[in-house]
C-alpha cells in the first residue's frame, strides 16, 4: 500500500490519499495527468486492515479526482479501498455565505473512515467468531454527520463491500450515483438521484433532524460478481457523460481501472468545459463531443424540468473511483445481512 502525503501542509497531517493504485488530479487539462496532490482525501494505510485479512471477495480500485479550476481544492471528496468507496460533494450554494462546502465534505469522509475504524475494532473484541461483517453504510453516515457542527452542507455517497458474499451495500443522500457493469454482457445498473428539484440534491447537513441519513438515506443490497465492474462518481460525471458512454470505456478498459478512471475523468471534464467549439475532437485516444452543440445530460434533464441551460455541459468537480470485483478465495456459504439491530456494534 503506497501512502502519499498531501502538498498542502494544513491538510497533509490529517490527509492522505491511500490505495496503490489511488490518483489525484488536480489541474485540467495541461497538467492533468500529473499527480499534484492539493485535494484532501482521508483514509489511511490501516483502512480495512481486519476484513481484508479475512475477505474472499474485495476491490481493486483506482480514484482520479479533478476539482473544478476555478476552485483551490473543489468541494468533492472521496476515499477508496478494497472493501469502502466513497464520494461526498460540497454544495457550492454556501458560497454566498463565505462558507466552504469543501470543508464539510472533507470532514464527512475523514469521519466516515473513522466510523469503519471503530467498527473494525469492536469486531476484534467481538467473541462470535463472525469477525468478516460488512459495516452498514447507513449507520456510518449517520454517525460521521451527527458529529459534525460545520455550516455547510454535502451530498453523500457510500459502497459498502461484504467480503463474504460479494454483496455491495450502498447509501445515497443526494445527486452523486453509482453504477454496475458487467464486462462481456449488456447488463448494467446506475442508481438514481435523490433531488428536491432541478439541481437542487438531497444533502446532509448539522441539522439532524431535518436531514439524518436514517431519514433521507436510498439503500441497495447488490450482489456482484468476480469482475464486475462498480463506478461511483459524483454529479460532475453523470451530468456530462452518458451511462452509454460509460458502459462502453468500462468494457475497453475491463482490465484497467485506473485507466478506466482516468478516461472517464477526462471526457468528463471536456464535456463540460463548454468552449471549444463545435464538434469532436480526440483527446488522448478518448472521442468526445464537446462544444455548444453537445446536448449533455445536465442540458437534456434541464430540458425535462422545463429549465433551460444553455446547450453544453456543466463544468463541475469531477471524481470517479472505479473498483473491479475480485475473489480471493472460495467465499462463505452464509449469506450476512446488516440490519438496523447491528447498529450496537458501533463503538
């Protein structure tokens, strides 16, 4: 496991950016294949140290995160590792305010990480035996929000993988989404939005009453297959990329998922930039159509609620952590459901 230290000596004590095969792309486009490292994510090398000793099946995993150029750091942030995938996306609208959604975001996921920490621990102390146990992802939610007192707000996304089973449980406040593919086949799966109206997500904030994951929180229970293919991204990805455009750089690059990654990133970040022109024009081998004639996702879901945006995308924060499904060894014949009873384990 390789662990780079963050640039930014503020946030490098408590910031790192895991996996070996993790990215971090912060400068679109002339230096966007370079590793600049100013964005805060948070996990560390201990991350899921239990389950993975004990999984049969985990994730191989790659994260690129491109923060909006305007931005010093965006307002996205997001983890990866075998077992946890992650992505939290600040609402820009505090900005009016002079608050940095950016912040939240980045303490949610940091909290988070924590929150699956402390369960991995009470599993050590647990004397069932069951020691390989998926954390429910609602509940981790819940409490990494309910410790937070930032202004501020975020979107949030969670893919929670069973190392017994294969099953990936899942939470989603807000727009970000998540997607199963399966190579080979024409099978795939993209969860939906959670939005109060047209841009305008579901989100989390330090008013627990009004917006506690309990509450607001779509949960899934997905069973995966050895080299299924999970993409989980925030809305700068789905606003400016087709889930057919997706589905098709997750075929060619199966075996490659920083690569896969990377593309998707990339045509992500050209959809949206909205002034180059008519046209295609190829970027690095990836086709895209960009310019002010490209009818992007964001421009058709604008067109269906009645609001018009302008033909083009939406240039946003874009992250994009892609994980392919891998099995270890032979998995467990018992089929382990996390259930609001588990709650207790948490610490």
């Amino acid at each position: 496991w390789r662990v780079t230290l963050l640039r930014d000596r503020k946030m490098a004590a408590a910031v790192l950016a895991l996996s070996g095969r993790s990215s971090v792309f912060t400068r679109p486009l002339s230096s966007f294949f370079r590793a600049n490292g100013r964005f805060g994510i948070v996990p560390r090398a201990s991350f899921s140290t239990l389950l993975r000793k004990e999984s049969s099946y985990r994730f191989d995993s790659s994260r690129v995160v491109v923060p909006h150029r305007n931005k010093k750091r965006g307002e996205d942030a997001s983890f990866n590792s075998d077992l946890y995938l992650g992505v939290a996306d600040g609402v820009g609208g505090w900005i009016l305010e002079g608050v940095d959604s950016g912040e939240y975001s980045r303490l949610l996921m940091h909290k988070i990480c924590n929150e699956t920490r402390e369960y991995e621990k009470a599993l050590l102390r647990d004397e069932s035996g069951e020691r390989a146990r998926c954390p429910d992802p609602v509940m981790a939610m819940t409490r990494a929000a309910r410790h937070i007192d930032l202004l501020g707000s975020s979107t949030c996304l969670l893919c929670f993988l069973d190392p017994n089973t294969g099953i990936l449980n899942t939470a989603n406040v807000g727009d970000s989404a998540w997607m199963a593919f399966r190579p080979g086949t024409s099978l795939g799966y993209r969860s939906k939005e959670q939005t109060f109206a047209f841009n305008a997500p579901y989100q989390l904030d330090r008013n627990q009453r009004v917006s506690s994951p309990l509450r607001l929180a779509q949960r899934s229970k997905t069973r995966l297959e050895e080299g299924d293919m999970v993409v989980v991204a925030s809305d700068g990805l789905w606003d400016n990329v087709f889930d057919k455009d997706i589905m098709r750089v997750l075929q060619k690059e199966q075996d490659d998922v920083h690569a896969a990654a990377t593309e998707l990133a990339t045509m992500a970040v050209n959809n949206g930039r909205n002034k180059y022109g008519n046209g295609l024009r190829r970027f690095r081998h990836v086709v895209v159509a960009y310019g002010r004639t490209y009818a992007s996702p964001f421009f058709r879901h604008a067109l269906q609620q009645r609001t018009f945006v302008g033909l083009g995308g939406k240039e946003d924060d874009v992250t994009v952590v892609v994980g392919r499904l891998t099995r270890t060894s032979e998995p467990s014949n018992e089929v382990i459901d996390i259930d609001e009873s588990e709650a207790e384990l948490r610490i």
